[in-house]
C-alpha cells in the first residue's frame, strides 16, 4: 500500500470517526437532558439547541407510516453499506482528496442518522414535553427495532420578517431563515454532497488526469520500491 493511499484511509477514518461521535454524543446529551421542545440559547437568538425528534429523512422531512418508516430506516440501512464500498473502493483507486471528503461525509451522514432509526427507540424511554427519556428504561424502550427517531437540535433562527401583504399566497405571513431543525449527522451528508457537486463542477479534466497519472506514478514506485 503507497503512502498516499494509506494517508486516505487516515482521513477517512479520522472524519468519521470524529463526527460520528460528535453527532451521537450531542444527540444522546439532548435525548437524556431535554424534555421535547426544550430549547436553550447558544448564540443570541440565532443559535439555539432545540429538542424535536422526527420519523424521516432530514430536516423534519418525513413520509408514510409504520410501512414508510420501516422502508426509511432499511434504505438507510443498504445506503450505508453502498457508500461504505463505494468509499473503499475509491480510496483503493488512490482517487483524489477532494472526493475522498466527500464521500466520508456522505458516509458520516447515512451511518448517524441509521443508527438513530435502527436502535435509538430500543435504548431510550419516551421523550415527552414534560418528561426527560432515560437510557435503557425498566419497562423497554418507546418502539421496536428499526423504528427509532431521529434526534434533531440545531436550530438557526437568523431572522424573521413578515410578508408584505401584496406577495401572493404568504402575504402578511410571519417568515423565518433557517426555521430547519437538524443534527450533525444531516450537516455532515449536506455539506458531502455540495462539496462532490463543487468538486464534479470545478475542477478540471486535466486536474482529475494528473492527479490520477501521480497516483499511478506513486503506485509504480512503490512496487519497485518492495522489489
């Protein structure tokens, strides 16, 4: 294995394993500190902790019932694994930095949020507005296998304004940028993608072309090298 494939599976461990802990370590302090809708000021009035859980995807988006959510958490379930190869195989192919990011954060994304879905309802009691959930309660936890819910808290309430009463459809409509509420684990798979977008869109063929011909370069050398 050449050094340049080796510091790539460094990488991808180092922000996966970072942010995975991160993301499940804040969610695991909410779950267990915060009734649902409890929220507390970071920054002002712009960053807040804000307690919601949710069934769906990301940012509060969610779809069916029980059969949805079984298909969701089983999506995210084969997602995972998808992207696990896909990210191995890509570092094996000693593809480029840039990619090799993004791919983790992808990664980081499916895996915190599945796990979430698959075992957060078997570890946890109910979250209510009036009563905190406890880790592995006497009684069992709120739901079964694969039908846990997301933890969401990051709540960014930049500004609020209301609709002039001349714009259709929402005129004299309170508004508010960003009302999502999301984790980590949803920044990580966001920012994953605009970064394979940037990086797909910005750099070019002949960039992509040498940086391929100085890893296969690195690779020959390296098989002298052992020789």
């Amino acid at each position: 294995m050449n050094k340049s494939i080796r510091n790539k599976y460094y990488i991808c461990f180092g922000i996966i394993l970072i942010l995975l802990l991160a993301d499940q370590a804040l969610k695991i302090w909410i779950k267990t500190t915060f009734a649902l809708g409890d929220g507390v000021d970071i920054f002002g009035s712009w960053f807040k902790l804000y307690f919601v859980e949710n069934e769906g995807i990301a940012f509060g988006v969610s779809f069916g019932d029980k059969i949805g959510k079984l298909c969701l958490s089983l999506f995210r379930l084969l997602a995972s694994v998808f992207i696990m190869i896909l990210l191995v195989k890509q570092i094996k192919r000693d593809t480029r930095y840039s990619m090799i990011v993004s791919v983790s954060l992808i990664f980081v994304g499916a895996v915190g949020n599945l796990i979430d879905s698959c075992f957060y309802g078997i570890v946890f009691g109910e979250s209510t507005r009036m009563t905190v959930a406890t880790m592995f309660p006497d009684g069992g936890g709120y739901a079964p296998l694969f039908f846990g819910k997301v933890v969401d808290m990051l709540y960014f309430p930049i500004c609020h304004w209301v609709w002039p009463d001349w714009v259709p459809w929402v005129g004299g409509n309170d508004a508010e940028f960003f009302n999502a509420i999301f984790n980590i684990a949803d920044a990580a798979v966001c920012t994953g993608v605009a970064l394979l977008i940037i990086d797909q869109l910005f750099i070019s063929p002949s960039d992509k072309k040498n940086v391929t011909e100085e890893s296969q370069n690195s690779s020959i050398t390296d098989e002298i090298k052992e020789e």
